[in-house]
C-alpha cells in the first residue's frame, strides 16, 4: 500500500522549507527540508499537497508603501532591494502601466500563489500576505496601479555609512545614482495620472544628499499640489537655505538620529555628525513654527543595544521638547546579533514610554497631542469623551474650556485668575490681571478669546512641551 502523506509547505522559510509528512505505515512526523524552489520537482506523484499560498498587497496595488521607482527609473517591488532582484520593470522603456501589469510583476504573483517566494526578503516583508484559499486566482485578476501611495528614491547616495547598510552591492544594481529633473518630471506626471495619494520621497539614498532637492519638490508640488509627501533624513545635510525650503514643502520629515550624543549615535550611523543633525532639526522646527508650515517633524530613534538604556532615551525626549519637534518614535533596530537590543519594546522600563504603535513607542510633543488634552480634561473633572471632540482644536478646546471656567457668580477678573493658573500654572501680574479683566467687561474679547491668547503664548507653548505643569497640579489635587 503505497505511503500518502498530507503535506504543509509555508514558504516564509525562505531556502529551506519545513516539510512535515506523516504516513499511514509509521507512526509520528519525519521532518524533511528541501529546496522550496525544486520541491514540486523532487516530490513522488503519490504524494498530495496542501500548499500554503500567499499574496502581496504591494503587487495588489493596496499598499502606500514599498512600489518603489528607484534612482535609475527601475521599479521595484519592496523597499530594501539591494541586489535587483525585485525590479519589475524600467520607466525608460516602459510605462508605469506596463511594469506593473508588466510580464515580471505577473510572474512574481504566479510565485506567491504557488506557495514560492519570488524575492528573499519576501520572507520578512509585510506586504506578504495569506491568500484566500477559496478563490486564489483572483489575485492574477484583481489587481490595480497603487493609488495610496509609492516610494521615489531620488539619489541612492549617502554621506553615511551605517553598519547595515549593503551600498557597494546597492550601487552595482542602479545604472544611474540619482534622478535628472526630466526623471522626476515623469514621476510627478505618474503621480498626477494615477491619482496617487502620498509619495515616500526616500529610500536606499540619503534625499538631501541631491543638489537639486528644491526643484525636485518643486515639480512634484506642480503636478500634485494636495499630495501628501514624507521624506527621512538623517539631517545632516539639511544645512542650506534651499534644503530648508525643500523640507517645508514636504508634509512629514523624520530625522534618523539614532542616540542622543554623538558617542552613542557613532556606534551605528557611521560618518554622522549628533550635533549638526540635531542643529538642523531644531532650526527646521524653529522656521517651521515661524512660518505656521503644515510640515509634521518628527525624531526616528532607531533602538539597538547600545542606546536602549533609560537614560539615553530619557536624554533624547527631553533634546526632542527643546527641538520643538512634534514626535519622537523609537523603533526596533536589526542587524547582527551583537547591534540587537534584547530589551526593546518589551521590557517592563518602557511601558511609559509614550504610546505602542506600529513603529514600536511614540512620544507625542504637540502642544495639542492627546496626552496634553486627556491632562486638560482630567483637570477639569470633564468626562473622557470631550478628549475626542475636542481632536486638536484650539477654537473647540478653548470653547469647551471657557464654558466650564465660567460658572455662575464668576466675575471676570476670577476668570482670567482661573484660566492663568490652567494655562500657565501660576498667578497672573496684576497688569495681566486688570487688562484682561477691562478687555472682557468691555466686551473687547470674549472668554473663549482669552484662552486662546494665552494658548498662543511662548509661555504656554514651553510649558505645553513637557505638560509638567499640569501633571503637579493634578497630584496635588
């Protein structure tokens, strides 16, 4: 009687794959390993198969990340190709249409549904996905140009020279290392045609490292004034007047500064300069501010071992207040074993570390983030649900808050003592006092007036960075 076992084959093994057979002539599970790519080759007829099957969401045209046009106009499928081998097509030759109803991008489809990984990193990438195992074949039909977003790597060079960076291998696979204004000219008329909604204007390459950054942004804007633009940097090279400008353009920056002294960030990020990165990224945010951009600035502290100490990551929240920046994230490094923490996200030291997310914790800084307005709320004694109708907004916040300072027999100058020691945590001068006292009884400005005045003070803004004010009125209440 011949043996016929049931078989699993999960293709995340990338090179090996388990395979777990069990026979009716013996008892138990023999574990083999073979070649995923030559199993189907090697197998016995009699044998039947329950292959897992997979789909990717980047291929699918779901994803806002990952379809990257690199710096020589070939496409790939996923963010960290190094050696090629997810390029799917060449917009020299063919159009952003053809590439990914393309021949190649068909093929890598064909793979993942067989159970194969058409790409190492496959095995590591998000986009990788289970396929329905009812209808699997609808994913070689159902399949668009991505409208969420795409990635544009303007130059693969890089005045850095991190531990795991593969640039000799990058710069072997890219025929031209930085795009020509005619290039991103295409790019932005791809962006335009297709409707896209957001452009993650980074890769492999260091963006500011590009001469040209300001046009570049600059044609992109042209063709597409509401896309939502992001970029990363690792600030050293933001230091000039038109990279400045450039940067302000976009919607989001973050700033790659892994450590907060250049002893620690030297370790990892070699070649970078800890003073001069966070120069800049405080002088962005200084200009920012200054000119009211709707630019979102935010510090990516990638965690390895030898920066996941609490003090070190104490130390790099308060640099990020005194930066202004809006976030500081902190995300899991990789690499070799040695560079690894063995403690980030999950020991029990950072669970006050602002937020779990899926970059791993975030620290909200905005004078109006959530955590600043739960203290608000709380404070006041207001239920829980005023935090989300309130969502940021000054005028909302202010006409809440006003409403409750005034309560029956409040005369003015009790208002504006009410909303100084809210706002700012302390008296007012009795100049403020008498002011703001005349301005309402004379009907100047109104209550919701007054907090929104003080609201915009530098006072209140520095204070807001840090929220201790409101956190030591709330423990000895």
């Amino acid at each position: 009687m011949p043996v016929t076992p049931n078989l699993r084959i999960d293709a995340r093994a990338w090179g090996i794959i388990p395979v777990r057979t069990q026979g009716a002539n013996f008892v138990g599970y023999i574990e083999i390993f073979v070649s995923g790519r030559l199993i189907m080759d090697i197998l016995p007829s009699s044998i039947t198969m329950q292959i897992r099957s997979y789909y990717c969401k980047a291929l699918q045209g779901e994803s806002g990340y990952n379809i990257c046009i690199n710096s020589d106009m070939t496409v790939s499928c996923n963010c960290r190709d190094y050696d090629g081998s997810g390029q799917i097509g060449d917009l020299h030759e063919q159009s952003f249409d053809q590439v990914f109803f393309g021949e190649k991008a068909q093929s890598f489809r064909e793979t993942l549904l067989r159970g194969g990984l058409p790409v190492p990193v496959c095995k590591n990438c998000p986009e990788l996905v289970l396929a329905d195992s009812a209808n699997p074949d609808k994913y070689l039909r159902e399949y668009r140009v991505p409208h969420n977003g795409i990635m544009v790597e303007n130059t693969v060079l890089c005045n850095l020279k991190c531990l795991s960076c593969r640039r000799s291998e990058l710069l072997n696979t890219r025929k031209r290392t930085q795009m020509s204004l005619a290039d991103v000219e295409l790019v932005a008329r791809i962006l335009s045609e297709h409707h896209i909604f957001s452009v993650s204007y980074f890769n492999l390459g260091e963006p500011f490292f590009s001469p040209s950054i300001l046009d570049e942004i600059k044609i992109i804007r042209n063709y597409n004034p509401k896309i939502h633009i992001t970029t990363s940097t690792n600030g050293v090279l933001l230091d000039r007047q038109d990279k400045l400008e450039a940067a302000l353009m976009m919607n989001h920056i973050y700033f790659s500064i892994d450590g907060s002294s250049q002893k620690s960030l030297k370790k990892y990020q070699v070649g970078g300069k800890f003073e001069k990165s966070f120069e800049n990224m405080k002088a962005l945010a200084r200009e920012r501010n200054r000119r009211e951009s709707i630019t979102t600035i935010e510090w990516k502290y990638v965690v390895f071992r030898h920066n996941d100490s609490e003090k070190e990551i104490n130390k790099a929240i308060d640099l990020a207040r005194l930066a202004g920046v809006d976030f500081i994230s902190f995300w899991r490094g990789g690499g070799r074993p040695s560079l690894v923490s063995k403690r980030f996200p999950d020991h029990p030291c950072y669970e006050s570390l602002g937020c779990a997310n899926w970059k791993g914790r975030e620290v909200d800084l905005r004078v109006f983030s959530y955590e600043y307005i739960k203290l608000f709320v709380e404070k006041l004694g207001l239920p829980c649900e005023v935090i989300d109708t309130i969502k940021g907004s000054k005028k909302i916040m202010a006409d809440i808050i006003s409403s409750e300072l005034n309560k029956p027999d409040t005369t003015n100058e009790e208002y504006v003592k009410k909303s100084f020691r809210l706002f700012l945590g302390r008296e007012p001068e009795e100049s403020a006092l008498k002011g703001y006292a005349s301005a309402l009884d004379n009907q100047h400005i109104t209550k919701a007036q007054l907090c929104i005045l003080l609201v915009d003070s530098e006072e209140f803004k520095a204070k807001a960075r840090s929220g201790f004010h409101l956190r030591n009125q709330r423990e000895e209440k």
